[in-house]
C-alpha cells in the first residue's frame, strides 16, 4: 500500500515538471484530435446500437402510454448513457493506452533513467515490433473482456467494479512490458511478472479510476506512464541488488607502522 501511495505521489509531482508538462500538453492534444474524431464518426451509431442492445436484452425502447411511461423513462435514462459508456469506452481507453505506450513511455523511460536511475544498466532485448504486438495482445484482451462482462453490469455494483479491473489490467499488461523493454532481460522480464503483487494493481486501478474523471482523463497518459515506470524499475532495481553476490566484507586497511612491524616479525 505504502509503495503504491509513494509511486502515485511521486508520479504526480514528477508530472508537473517542465518536460512532462511539455509531453501532457502534446499527448492532450493528439488525444482530443483522435477522440473527437471517433466520437462524431461513432456516437449516432453507438446510440442505435445501445438501443438495439437493450432491446434484445428484454428492455422495450419503444414510445408507451400511461402508466409505463415514466418508467421507461427512468430507464432510458440511466440505461442507454450506461450502455453507451459501455461501447464508447474501449475504444477511448484502448487509444489512450496505445498512445502512451507508443508514445508517451519511451520519453518518460528516458527521463527517469537519467534523473532517478543512472545506475540502472540497459540489459534489454525487445523492440519495437514486440512492444507493438503486446499492445494490441492487450487490447484484444481488454476489448473481448469487457464484451464478455457486458451482461454482469446489470448486478448492482458491477458497472463500476468491472471497468475499473478490466482498464486496470490494460493499464499493467502495457505499461509493464513498455516500463522495462530497454532495461531488463528476458529473464528479469519474466520475474518481475511473476511476481507482481498488489502494489501493481492498486497503482493500476488508482490510474483508471483516475481516467474516469474528465479533466483528469487528459493527463493520464502521461501519468500513468511516470507511476508504472518508476514502480517497475524499482522493481527491477531491487531485483538485481537481490541477484548481486555479497561483498567480503570491508577492507582491512594496515597503517605504516603496523605494516613495518609484520615485515620485521
């Protein structure tokens, strides 16, 4: 928990720096150009389907009289909106995520190597191409997912419980192999997978919680690039002074005298 508290704080700090700031501005903008794109080409169709949606799970969308009236209202207004967030949100958070890994990670890898991880060696083996097809992999996960879950949004809680876990897991899966491609080996790689624990996920939900915010939505790229990269390269820190063979111990240093005494003994 404490771990989680003190990469999240550190991320936001390290994002009101002048270069991260400078990368905020840049991935907001990208992002806003693509998002409203998407929105005006998809929302009439997305609404149709939404309402086909309900329709065939039960939910009559159709004009009613008298007593039904208001009720069907009530649910046209809380289901369709719901039911629209449902479609329109992977393709908002699958972009967001593709654009920071792409994008935004590479740069913040950088800036944090230099200021908090000079020590750091560079032992990575992955490219770009992986780096490619485990975000799509990831995508495609994240996107059948939230398909599949669709129909749980109807138990009471769920609707806020799944979106959270399933952009949480994106967020991971993503930022984990994108955090440490330059760094860490195959081998380290899958150790450190191995081994993700809650911190990883707190962090991870903390971040899409966040997303779900409107004007926080815009910076998240950039700082849940900085969380999931200093919280996985102190992983990776810590992992190989765990690895490192221990010293013999201190040096014993012989002063003249005591050299010369030995020489004459």
């Amino acid at each position: 928990m404490n771990d989680a508290f003190q990469v999240l704080l550190a991320a936001l700090i390290d994002s009101f720096r002048p270069k991260m700031l400078m990368l905020t501005l840049v991935s907001v903008a990208a992002a806003l150009v693509f998002w409203i794109v998407i929105i005006w080409l998809s929302v009439d169709p997305i609404m149709s389907l939404a309402i086909s949606t309900l329709g065939w799970m039960g939910f009559e969308m159709g004009v009613p009289s008298g007593e039904e009236f208001f009720m069907l209202t009530w649910i046209k207004a809380i289901l369709v909106p719901l039911t629209v967030f449902g479609l329109l949100w992977p393709i908002v958070a699958g972009s967001a995520v593709l654009l920071a890994g792409l994008y935004v990670t590479p740069t913040v890898v950088k800036y944090l190597s230099a200021k908090d991880f000079p020590h750091l060696a560079r032992q990575g083996e992955s490219g770009m191409v992986m780096s490619v097809w485990v975000t799509l992999k990831a995508v495609v996960v994240f996107l059948v997912g939230w398909i599949v879950t669709l129909p749980l949004w109807l138990i009471p809680g769920m609707a806020f419980v799944l979106p959270l876990v399933l952009t949480a897991y994106l967020l991971i899966a993503v930022m984990r192999f994108d955090a440490l491609s330059e760094h860490a080996t195959k081998a380290e790689f899958k150790l450190i997978k191995k081994q993700d624990s809650t911190p990883a996920w707190l962090i991870g939900i903390s971040c899409a919680f966040l997303s779900f915010v409107p004007p926080i939505l815009l910076i998240m790229p950039v700082l849940s690039a900085l969380a999931f990269t200093r919280y996985y390269m102190q992983s990776l820190d810590q992992l190989r002074k765990a690895s490192s063979p221990p010293s013999n111990g201190p040096a014993i240093e012989l002063s003249d005298d005591t050299f010369s005494t030995k020489l004459i003994n």
